[in-house]
C-alpha cells in the first residue's frame, strides 16, 4: 500500500505539457479569428436596426404633432451629440422625441415629381457613422426608405 501511493506522488503525468497547452491556445485563435468579424457585422446591422427605429419614432411624433396642431412640424433640431430632438412650427408649442446614441436626424423637404415641395408631408433622415448607412422615413411612401421621393 505504501509503495503504491508513493509511485503516485512521483508520477510526472501530473500536469499538461507544452504542446497540449500550446494546441490549446491555438485552438482558441482560430475561434477567435472567426468570432470577431461576425460580432462586428452584427454590431453594424445592430446600429442600422436602432436608425430604422428611430424613425419610426420620429414619424409618430411627426404624426402625434399633427392630431394636436392640424400642421406638421416645419422645423426639427438637434444638438450634436445628445438624444433629444426638437420639432415645431410656427406659432406651435415644440415637441420632442429621443433618438439612439450617435445617431443625427434631419428634416428633408418631402418633393413630388415636379421637384417641388409638398405640403402635407415630410421626410426625416438618419444618420450614424458606425453603421455608414443614411436611412429616410418619407409619409408620402409610408415607411422607410433609402431615398426620399
């Protein structure tokens, strides 16, 4: 009995070696190489998905702003680098709604195909330099879009 726990002391198969250590570590790269250009594109389409809903927002602030003052608003501001958005026009009270982080919205004249613009619509643009995509809400088509009309 003694002889056999003393042989297991003294058993230099106790740890791993270098190799299997090294086979590891390389294993893990090799994940990580293909790991980290998925999650990038994933983070882009995320921020691309967060412009889209920031439309949408914006268009049913857009439209909220119409029901309480029979006008939509003529003028939308916002402060670089915050997430409050400000919509008015005229003699009308403004409105807010709130945007995600880094993205920049404006107000572009809606125009038909005579080149002039329209009353009774508009068009809202985003933009956000981690995803390099410019999205549009146009109220004449409905929806967003990837240019107003």
């Amino acid at each position: 009995m003694w002889s056999r726990s003393r042989s297991a002391e003294n058993d230099p198969d106790d740890g791993f070696t270098l190799i299997e250590l090294l086979v590891v570590i390389i294993i893990i790269g090799i994940l990580a190489a293909i790991a980290i250009p998925l999650l990038t594109s994933q983070r882009k389409k995320a921020v691309s998905a967060a412009q889209r809903s920031d439309l949408r927002n914006a268009s049913t602030a857009f439209e909220t702003y119409y029901s309480d003052y029979t006008a939509y608003p003529d003028t939308l501001s916002q402060t670089a680098g915050t997430t409050t958005v400000s919509i008015s026009s005229g003699a009308n009270p403004s409105a807010t709604f709130y945007v995600s982080k880094g993205d920049t919205v404006s107000l572009m004249p809606s125009t038909g195909s005579s080149g002039a613009v329209k009353d009774g619509s508009y068009c809202v643009k985003s933009v956000n330099p981690d995803s390099n995509d410019t999205w549009y809400y146009d109220s004449d088509a409905g929806g967003i879009v990837t240019a107003c009309q």
